[in-house]
C-alpha cells in the first residue's frame, strides 16, 4: 500500500465527536511515513534539485554609427580562471547577420565617452560584490570658464545597467540640457553604445590574458601603472620598488619608439618591420629579475642592486665620459643608503662611512664579483654606527675652553692647572698660563711653537680683550664694551667692533707671506694691516676661509677636483674657497714701505705748489711722469 499522502492533524479533544482513540490511527500513519523516508532519500531529493540557470543578455544593436571613445580597457573579472557567468553577456559582430551571435565579458575598470552636442557623456564599470557595477557622469562647464560647472550629473553606482541609463536618459530629457537628436542617439543600449558589445574591446580583453598591458591615464605612466604592468603589489613588493623605477627610466632600444594608442594603452612600434606591441621590449628581463629578487635572500638582494648600481655608473661613463661625476658623490651615496636602509636626513652620520663602502665596492667591482660575507659585514658596520652614535648622545658633552674666546664674556682658564690663561698656543690649540706654556713647551718640536699673548681690557684690566672699537682703537672685554664703552660713541655713527683673532698662528701668516724663517718678525697687526687697510693697527682677522658647516654639510669633489659641500636634508650645495687655490699675498718690502709712508706725509705737510703731469684725452698719463715734475 502507498503511504498516505500527508498525516492527519489531530483534533484536541472534544472537537469534532472523536475521543482519544481517534489519535492512534493518525500516529500510526504518522511514524509509517517516517520510517519509509530515509535520510540518503532525502539528499538524493535534493541533488537532483538545479541550480538557476543564468541566462546572458543579448545585447540590442541600433542601427547607428559608432562614436565612442575608449579611455580605459579595463580587466576581465577571473573566479578560478574563469569568467563569472554574470559578466557575460550575448552579442552580434556583425549587424548583417543576426543569427551569429558571439559571448562577451564585461571588465571591470572600463571606461569610455560619447560625444553629443560637443560634450562627453561619460560610463565607468567597476567589479561589484554581486557582479558589475555601473556608473553615468555628464558634466557641462561653465561658460564663462569657471571652477563651478553649469550643470553637473553624476549617478550612484548601480549593479542595474538598464535603470541607471533610463535614469540618465531621463535626467537629460528633463534638464533640456541635449537636443532631440542627441537623446535619439543615446536611445540605444549602453553597453553597445560605449563600446563594451565591441569586437575590438573584447579581442583588447582577450589579448591582455596572454600579452601584458601598460596603462597610461595620464601623459606618462604613473610607478602605479609600472607596478600593475609587471604584475606586481605596490605594498608586497615594496622592497623591490628599484626594479619598477629602473624599468619605467631604462630607453627603448633601436628601432622601438613608443606612443600612447586606443584605450589608454602604450605601444611600442618597431620602425624596421612596422610591427607594433603591446610588450616592452625589456619586459622579460624585468620581470625575471623581480622574480629572481623575491626569490633571495636579504644579503644576496643587496648585492645584486650593488652591482647594478656599479654597472650603471661604468655604462653612464662610456657613454658621457667628460660629464661623468665621480662616483663618491652625493647621488650615488644617496642611493647606496637607500640599499643599506640608512635615513640620511636623520643618519647625517652615516655619509662617511658610505662613502667608504663605495671605494671599497669599486675596487671589488673591478677585481672581480663581490662577495655575499661582504654585504653581511656592511650591514654589521651600519648597526655598530648607529650603536656609537646612540651612545654619544647619551654622553654628556665635554665644553672646550677655547669656546671662549669666539664667544661668552668672563675669564679664560688655563687647560693645564685651572688658573687663568694668560697665552693662547694656536699649533696646540689650547689656552695655557705661562708657567705652563714654559713647562710644556720646553723640548721638542713644541719649543718652536709661538703663543698669542691675551691682552688686557683697557677698562676692567682683569679680562681678556676680545673686541676693539673701531673708533678709538681701545681694546675691550664683552662685557666692558658692551655695557660701558658702546654708550660713549657717537651715536649718529653706525660703529662695529673689530673681532680679536687669538687663535691664528704667526707662523702660518708668515709662511702665507714668505717668510718661512722666523728671523722676520710679522706682528699680526702688520698682517691685517696689508689685508684690510681700513684695520691698520687693530689685532683683529678676517673669518678663515673654511668653517664649521655643521655634521649635515658633507664635503665632495666634482669632476675637476674642486672641493663643495652638499646638504642631503635642503637638497642644497655651494663652493667655499681652498687655500691651495688661492694666489698667497706678495711679499712686502719694509724698506720701501717705509720710505713711501715718509714721502706721503712729507707732500703732505709741504706748502710748495706742486704740477700734475699734462692730461690728454684717451692718453694715459706718463710713465715718468714723477720725474718730469721732481724737474719742473
């Protein structure tokens, strides 16, 4: 017998005239139909159950010629290597043959443009979580060239690709802003009207599943675009960032050029056989490199950027020996610290030693291949600088007593017992009383050092001298001169003091001067005197020639050997003159200056007449003319 086809509900008691028997033949029917139902019979139900079938669209073609514009291609959605079934879709190649109907994918990231009535109605496709999704923009300028458009639409994103065009289509024809024949022209379906139902976009698709693409939104590739073109994540591989920037500098080899064409991709043209590529010439050998560098190790990575770096500078210099920069030079160090890890804005420190690494893995560039356990040993100097320097700058710093003589007030302490310094010795450069001056420079070659005695203030009597009035020619401490001799002085003048220079050596001016031997005896008076007239007899110096730039100034060499200084946190350089290049001061002849000082002030001090030599006009003066005069 075939089971019923349901149970019978049991009425509670007292409904319908049946007692509590009546409920037994129910049950039994009851656990009958569920001793026949099994479980595996109720799975096989349901697998036999299908799922919905998706059916494709088909895309509706309107007898109108094509106008639009493809910006971007886009890229085809893959789920396992396949395209979901709702990203496709049905359409006609051919508009004479209505039968033959070809499967098209919708890419996501596809944009493109129709123009109507001299403006761009714009449509955007992006991946969605259910499929794609679309987008319409129409944007009229302002007429009178303003920021503010006259009239702007931009649509949600929608996964409906029919409403959101009956809704533009709507939006347009209620605005005015299109005539009629434009909104004719854009009654059509939209994937057919931008160009997705296109033969040529879906070959496009296809082509970048076997052959590479490089986009370009803009005028050149962006290193966004260079990642993507390499198949590589912006984030993941950010360690080998210099193999995308290597590959979007490197040139095209003869005979490629390049150029942008459909869809915002570039092209490369071969000039000998009129072929064009979508392939970079270079592309395999970057990409095996990008993979060759995931591949190793930390070490073995470093060294092989080490290496292209050296290849690059010997390529750079057979190509423009004459322009060449030398290689320890601030474009070369800053990139070895970006090799090593090293911040030079913050590790200003770090610069010497990198420039140390660079002759010594040129040398071993030219002896040979370098060696993995020579990166390794790089990398342990790099940490034990920054070690040291971690632990000087915990350290107190220690104050020369030489600072004051450049700047502060106050007394000057000799560096030996602690009394006050009466000389300054510039070959030791150290501030010494003269007991101890005595003491230490009693034998050796320290006997032929030379002090600089301080002078007393004219005021105080107890303070070094350290700055002299230009007006009175005193000679004044800090102190005394700031707070009692500056309020003296005409004020109507504008009067600076001349610096004391104590730490200049008479010996060097000498040698500058030639008069190498110390039996000529140059007073630094004289020395600033033939420096600068307008000093006379003040013991002030002009600044040395080189200073002190601070630890963010490093010294280099340009390609003639000439010595300037670069700053790696401004990007800035500049030049300061070499005492090597600079033409030493002529001896000067104490006999003849003086004589001419007692013929000056001997005219001078004469009432008698005296001639000028004959003048004419574009004739110089006669060289004997003192003669000529001494005769009249």
């Amino acid at each position: 017998k075939q089971p019923p086809s349901g149970p019978s509900i049991p009425l509670p008691q007292g409904q319908g005239g049946r007692g509590p028997s009546a409920e037994r033949p129910s049950m039994k029917a009851l656990n009958k139909i569920r001793s026949t139902l099994k479980t595996d019979a109720i799975e096989e139900g349901t697998q036999q159950l299908a799922p919905p079938e998706f059916k494709a669209p088909i895309i509706k073609v309107k007898p109108q010629p094509r106008k639009h514009k493809v910006i971007s291609y886009g890229y085809r959605v893959l789920v396992e290597e396949e395209v979901p079934e709702m990203y496709n879709f049905m359409y006609m190649p051919d508009q004479e043959q209505p039968e033959d109907l070809h499967r098209g994918c919708i890419p996501a990231g596809f944009s493109a443009g129709v123009p109507v009535d001299d403006q761009m109605v714009y449509f955007y496709t992006r991946e969605g979580s259910t499929g794609p999704e679309y987008q319409v923009v129409y944007t009229r300028p302002d007429p009178d060239g303003g920021d503010v458009p006259a009239f702007s639409m931009v649509l949600e994103w929608t996964d409906d690709v029919d409403a959101v065009w009956v809704e533009t289509l709507q939006r347009l024809e209620d605005s005015m802003e299109l005539s009629e024949d434009a909104l004719n022209f854009l009654d059509a379906d939209p994937l057919w009207l931008f160009g997705v139902a296109d033969p040529a976009t879906q070959r496009a698709l296809e082509k970048t599943a076997v052959v590479p693409m490089l986009r370009c939104m803009g005028q050149r590739p962006c290193i966004e675009e260079w990642f993507a073109y390499l198949n590589a994540d912006e984030k993941g591989d950010i360690d080998y960032k210099w193999v995308v920037e290597s590959f979007a500098e490197v040139e095209l080899p003869q005979p490629y050029t390049s150029f942008k064409g459909v869809g915002c991709v570039v092209c490369y043209l071969n000039n000998e056989t009129n072929e064009t590529t979508w392939k970079h010439p270079f592309y395999d050998y970057f990409a095996q490199l990008l993979n060759h560098c995931r591949r190793s190790t930390s070490e073995e990575h470093i060294k092989l950027r080490i290496n292209r770096v050296l290849w690059s500078y010997e390529a750079e210099s057979q190509t423009d020996l004459q322009n060449q920069m030398p290689l320890v030079s601030p474009k070369y160090v800053k990139t070895l610290s970006e090799i090593l890890g090293c911040d030079l804005m913050e590790e200003p420190y770090m610069v010497r030693t990198l420039k140390t690494f660079l002759k010594a893995f040129s040398q071993m560039y030219h002896e040979g291949e370098l060696d993995t356990q020579e990166v390794k040993w790089c990398q342990e100097i790099v940490e034990n600088e920054r070690a040291k320097q971690a632990v000087a700058r915990q350290m107190p710093f220690e104050t020369d007593p030489t600072e004051q003589l450049d700047t502060g007030a106050g007394q000057v302490y000799c560096i030996q017992c602690g009394n006050i310094a009466s000389c300054y010795c510039p070959e030791c450069g150290d501030c010494l009383c003269d007991q101890c001056f005595t003491f230490l420079h009693a034998k050796g070659n320290r006997a032929n050092h030379e002090p600089n005695h301080f002078i007393p203030c004219a005021i105080c009597k107890v303070n070094p001298a350290k700055l002299q009035c230009t007006y009175t020619r005193g000679k004044y401490c800090t102190e005394c001169y700031t707070k009692k001799h500056a309020k003296t002085l005409p004020k109507f003048l504008e009067l600076k003091p001349l610096k004391i220079d104590y730490k200049r050596s008479a010996k060097e001016d000498r040698k500058k001067l030639g008069h190498p031997n110390s039996e000529v005896t140059i007073s630094p008076v004289d020395w600033a005197e033939e420096a600068d007239p307008e000093i006379k007899e003040t013991f002030s110096k002009p600044a040395p020639l080189e200073t002190t730039l601070g630890e963010k100034w490093h010294a280099f060499y340009d390609l003639r050997g000439v010595k300037y200084y670069f700053n790696f946190e401004t990007q800035e350089s500049m030049r300061r003159p070499q005492d090597d290049l600079i033409c030493p001061a002529a001896s000067v002849d104490v006999k003849a200056k003086a004589k001419r000082k007692e013929i000056v002030g001997f005219m001078a001090m004469s009432k008698d007449p005296r001639l000028l030599p004959e003048w004419h006009d574009g004739v110089e003066a006669n060289q004997g003319g003192d003669d000529d005069v001494d005769e009249k």
